[in-house]
C-alpha cells in the first residue's frame, strides 16, 4: 500500500494574482486554501496554501507556477514542497478557535466546557476531514443570508454540505428536513456524524453525489458553498433544481471572481437579490422567478 503523506505549498500574492494559481494549482491538490492578511507590512495580501495527498511532481508544478506568474504580470516565484507534520493538520488548525456566533447561532467544538447559551442557537460541530465548522468568511456569509430569509422554504438543499453545518443550521432553527450531498464520501460520513451529535438524524438525510447527479426533485432553498468554478459549471444543473420562487443561496468564491459567478446565473434568468461581501470572500442570493 503506497503511504499517503500531506505535503503543502504556500504563496504570498496580491488579490489580482489569486485566479492564476488556484487556476494552476487545483487539479493536483486536495486543497487550495486562501487567507487575507490583515496585519502587519503583507496587509492586504493573500497566503495561498495548496495541500497535496502525496509528494507531487515538482516539475510539473514549477511549469504551472511560471505560467500562472506569467498570467499574473508577477516575477516567477520560489516555491519549496514541503511534507506536512504527521497529525490531523486540519484538526490541528482548528481545535484552538473559539466558539462562534452569527446572529442567533452559535457554534463551538466539544473543546468548549463554558455553559451554553440560552438564546441561541447552538450547533457542535468539531473540526474532522470535511469543510465546514463556521469560522471561515464564506460560512459566515451564507449564516446570513439564511439569518435574513424572508420566506419559508419547505424542501431544502445543501450541495457540497461538508460538515453539513447549513443544513443543520436550517433544520434547528426551523425543525424541517434537510437533504445534503457531497461529492466526498468522507464529508457524507462526517456531515451524518454530526447530525446525529445535534439531535438532527432524524431531519438531516445525507448521500453521496456529484453536484446533481443522484438529486431527483426541485427544492425552494438550496445551499452551495463550494468554489467558483464548479458553482459556474453547475448553474444550469442549478436552475433546473431550483423550484420556480426558489431561491440559493451560493459561496466559496473570492470578491474580484463574484462577477463570473453572477454572470453564470444571471444568463439563465436566475436574479441576483442580495450578496454578502465578508472580508475578500462572497456570497450572494439567487432567485428563480416563478411561474
């Protein structure tokens, strides 16, 4: 059996040059993470982190680096691949944070022994192998469009769930079901887990899918925080799923690429009524006319 060990790359970049590598970088990586700096003389500039499962091919990443760099009007930059320590990076990163909240939720891992809120909505989600314990820009956008929904949707939706934390959000603020998908069978795993750490198993139903393919019905909400490009190629899988008055709520996606993702809905006829700007990431609301 060949041992899997995480190896990771990082960049420091400004905003213009992010599309370029993630561009270069995300078919060879498991991850490609970005954060903005906000302190000190990088103010303003972005980390890229790219995660590899295995040691990747430094020369096929040197040629994608020098054309991206290219692409990006930016002097080739130095790159070292190396290996990631041998624990849980993920856990690691996040085990440390504190507890969350975003308008009436919040959420905490079971590192947190302070008593619970009474007014809020409380969700546990621990840090695990799928995206999604409510810490980053994007989960925070899509907390508030769902804060600020005037509707009641009935049939909900939640593609590419990860830890599943939008569904579950919806399902205990409001006590209906929830279908989610992911692509990950892990993330499905891990998505079912904490449903049933919350007392939600019994709204939230799980099953692997890619985007659309195993989803068979229309729904009036449906949740998409995933990455710009696969948001863009499934829009019209979107539009076809979404009920007539239905409306998405869509993320993962950085400010300068929200054009892109809005053009590829709004050539379908889908509306734009409202988008959350949260710290160099977006999320907007979309909403299919009816009948």
């Amino acid at each position: 059996m060949t041992e899997t060990i995480p190896y990771e790359i990082k960049f420091l970049l400004p905003s213009r040059a992010l599309p370029f590598f993630e561009n270069a970088l995300e078919e060879f990586a498991g991850a490609v993470l970005t954060t903005q700096i906000e302190h000190g003389k990088n103010k303003g500039k972005w980390e890229l982190q790219a995660i590899f499962e295995q040691k990747p091919d430094r020369a096929i990443i040197k040629e994608r680096i020098a054309n991206a760099s290219a692409q990006a009007q930016i002097k080739p930059l130095f790159f070292r691949i190396k290996k990631m320590p041998d624990i849980n990076w993920l856990k690691a990163s996040y085990q440390g944070f504190p507890p969350i909240s975003v308008g009436p939720y919040y959420i905490y891992g079971s590192h947190i022994t302070d008593p619970l809120p009474k007014d809020k909505i409380c969700l546990k989600i621990d840090a695990a192998t799928a995206f999604g314990t409510g810490e980053h820009q994007t989960t925070h956008g899509c907390l508030k469009a769902l804060c600020d929904l005037d509707v009641s949707p009935e049939r909900i939706l939640d593609v590419g769930c990860g830890s599943g934390i939008l569904g579950m959000a919806f399902a205990k603020a409001t006590g209906k079901p929830v279908d989610a998908v992911d692509i990950d069978p892990e993330s499905v795993h891990v998505a079912a887990e904490n449903a049933k750490e919350n007392g939600l198993e019994n709204l939230i139903t799980v099953w692997q899918s890619d985007g659309y393919d195993k989803v068979h019905r229309q729904y009036d909400l449906i949740f998409c925080n995933i990455l710009a490009k696969p948001l863009i190629r499934l829009a019209p899988e979107l539009k076809v799923h979404l009920a007539p008055g239905g409306r998405a709520i869509l993320s993962g996606f950085l400010a300068h690429q929200e054009r892109w993702v809005t053009k590829a809905h709004t050539d379908l006829g889908l509306r734009v009524i409202k988008r959350y700007p949260v710290k160099g990431w977006c999320t907007i609301v979309v909403q299919k006319d009816s009948l």
